[in-house]
C-alpha cells in the first residue's frame, strides 16, 4: 500500500522526481486508498494500479497473471519492487517476451530475523536463491550491499543508492516550535526530543523508554513526542510499551501520537531527534529529514544511520539507554551552544547528498542501462 512508512515515501518521492525528469511512472499496489496516495494527485506522468491478491493459492495466482498483464501491456523499459515480497513477483517478467529489466529494491540491512516469523524467514531465503534472476539489485545503504555480497547475491548486479529526501518539504519550519507545542500543550521552553518511527521490535522502543527515564530523572522538564503507526501485528507490543512508560513514571513526559502526516512540522518543533533501532535498518529515512529540517538526530549505530549523520551528531551502540541519555543530554547543550550556524550546515550536508532529483537520476540511470 501507499500506507504512511519508510519504504512507501520512498516510492512517492521517486515517482514525482522521476517524472519530472521526462520518465513516465507507474506505481502498484496490493491495497489502495493508502495515505500517502494523495501527495501523487494532479502529477503528470504518474499512474496508480491496484492489483488484488489473497491469501489462498488461487488469489495468489491471480496476482501474478494481473501483474504479468500489467508489465506486458503498458511495455515497461524496467520494473522496480521494493521489499522481498514483490521483488519475487516481479520475476514473473521472466515470462515475458522482450521483458523489462527487473530491478530489486533492497531497503534492509541486519535483520534480526527472530523478530519475524516463518514467511518473512522463507521470502527472504527464496530471494536469495532466486537473486541470479533479476538483473539489478539496488540497495539503499552502504551496510546493505556489503552484507549481500558477503551473503553471497550477484556482486556484478549489486548497486548502491541511498534513499531520496524531499528537501523543499524538509525544511526548517520556524514557526511550527509554537504552533505545534501550543497544539500538544508543551512549553516553549522544554527540551523537546522526537522518535519517528512506526512501533515494531526492530525500533527498539524499549531502550527509548529507559534512556527517557534516566533523562527525565536529572531534568524533569524534558518532554518526548513519538510518531509512528501501529500494524495490527504489533498492537499487543504498543499497548505494552504505553504501559511500560505508565509504570516507569513517564506518562506526563511521553506524547505518542500515531501515524501524522506532518512530520516534517514535528520535527521542527523538536530540540533534537533520535532513533534507537537495534537492528533491520538500510537507510533509516527520519534521521536525514531531521538534518533537513535543521534538527540534530542523535543515531543507534544500525544500517547507515552513522554516515547519514556524519559529524553532526552523536553516534551511541544499540541497547544502551545510558549511552543514549548522555548523548541526547550533549545534543541538546550542542543545541543551544551552536545554534543555527549548524543547522544550516547540517540541512546543506543532506541537499548535497540525498536530494530527490539527485538519487532519482540515479536510479534511473541504473535502471535504463
């Protein structure tokens, strides 16, 4: 679906950059009526496909033949899947005389596996023994292509592109410090730490929760928004980490604000931000949209959160809440210390490296070579 996460921005970013570089875009999806579906209307050279699918083998089997239907008929130059699922899909282009080169999106890295259960495990592995039979393989961080080459995929099919960052929509948003924490009943003056990210084990929010506490023991004014959706796999975890919090004494400290459509107007209304994963990310999207919006985020050191960064924020070991309170306690000095010199400098480093039509150009350069 065009639902609200990482991977799916990402596809909303690359269609609109691509098509305004002259490519006409197609996007599929499995469900529709997504949130982010309406930041596609009135683009030019943008189409949106819902193709059904089940869980049974007979609506399995439709899904392909419409998939196969679709690539044949519309004559695609290339076809792009993201995440594993629809990257084995896509070998149905196999079938297909004069067939569209076959990309596969990689957007992962360090997966701890045993936070999945046994259909991520064999799509995973079928991707690998099947990965002979695409002919690129993009990955978008650093860590990903080094642990998939050393997995053993393709190394001649292996690419490397970061994520795409839309830096006229991640910006510095003055005016949000206000508007937002009038919104929220937060003060002005309160130190004010965001965590973007969806509830899932892979995020960590435990360590989140700890480091909070610690924080919140030695500056009682300290205040924490998190912003992220909830599938309904992980509703049971939410309802624990809330309760978590309650018993730890950070009910009145922790705003948890679901899935917003804003979250470049949150970030802004933010000291600092942070991301605390433990494992599974490529190109931790939240860390370089803060940069961009001129908030430092302090990182876990998982996928490429650490290059993203660079020498802008600290960088602390995954499952370490004392680690992350001493680093988000010096951010938030830093903060007060450097000012807006560094948040100039800090958005530059992401328009330099991540713009959208920059990294669109290159995948498409990948993709029609």
């Amino acid at each position: 679906s065009l639902n609200i996460g990482g991977s799916e921005r990402q596809v909303v970013s690359l269609a609109k950059s691509m098509a305004n570089l002259g490519a006409e875009v197609h996007i599929a999806v499995t469900k529709s009526g997504g949130q982010l579906e309406h930041e596609l209307n009135g683009t030019k050279n943008v189409f949106l496909h819902t193709i059904t699918t089940g869980n049974n083998l007979v609506e399995k089997f439709k899904y392909l033949t419409q998939l196969r239907t679709l690539i044949k008929s519309t004559e695609f130059n290339a076809v792009y899947g993201f995440l594993p699922t629809p990257n084995l899909a896509l070998l149905i282009a196999l079938t297909i005389r004069n067939r569209p080169v076959i990309a596969w999106g990689v957007r992962s890295s360090g997966l701890d596996l045993t936070q999945y259960g046994s259909k991520v495990k064999w799509t995973m592995l079928l991707e690998k023994l099947l990965s002979k039979f695409a002919d690129k393989i993009i990955t978008n961080s650093k860590a990903a292509f080094q642990e998939y080459r050393k997995a053993g995929y393709p190394y001649s099919k292996l690419r490397h592109v970061p994520n795409a960052i839309d830096t006229e929509r991640f910006k510095p948003h003055p005016k949000a410090r206000n508007s937002i924490r009038n919104q929220l009943a937060i003060s002005v003056e309160a130190p004010l730490i965001g965590l973007f990210a969806r509830i899932h084990p892979m995020k960590d929010h435990t360590t989140f929760l700890h480091a909070a506490k610690l924080l919140v023991d030695v500056n009682p004014d300290v205040r924490f928004i998190c912003a992220g959706g909830v599938h309904d796999e992980h509703s049971n975890l939410a309802i624990a980490l809330k309760s978590s919090a309650n018993k730890l004494g950070l009910d009145s400290h922790i705003l948890w604000l679901g899935a917003r459509k804003d979250p470049e107007r949150l970030m802004g209304a933010c000291d600092i931000t942070t991301l605390t994963s433990d494992n599974g990310e490529g190109f931790p999207n939240a860390v370089a949209e803060s940069m961009a919006c001129g908030v430092p985020c302090v990182v876990t050191d998982i996928g490429d959160a650490s290059n993203i960064v660079a020498d802008f924020s600290e960088v602390v070991p995954p499952n370490n809440p004392q680690a992350l309170t001493t680093a988000w306690k010096s951010a938030l000095d830093k903060s007060v210390i450097e000012g807006s010199h560094k948040s100039i400098q800090m958005r530059q480093s992401i328009i330099d490296r991540f713009t959208s039509s920059v990294i669109a150009k290159k995948n498409l350069d990948i993709l029609l070579k």
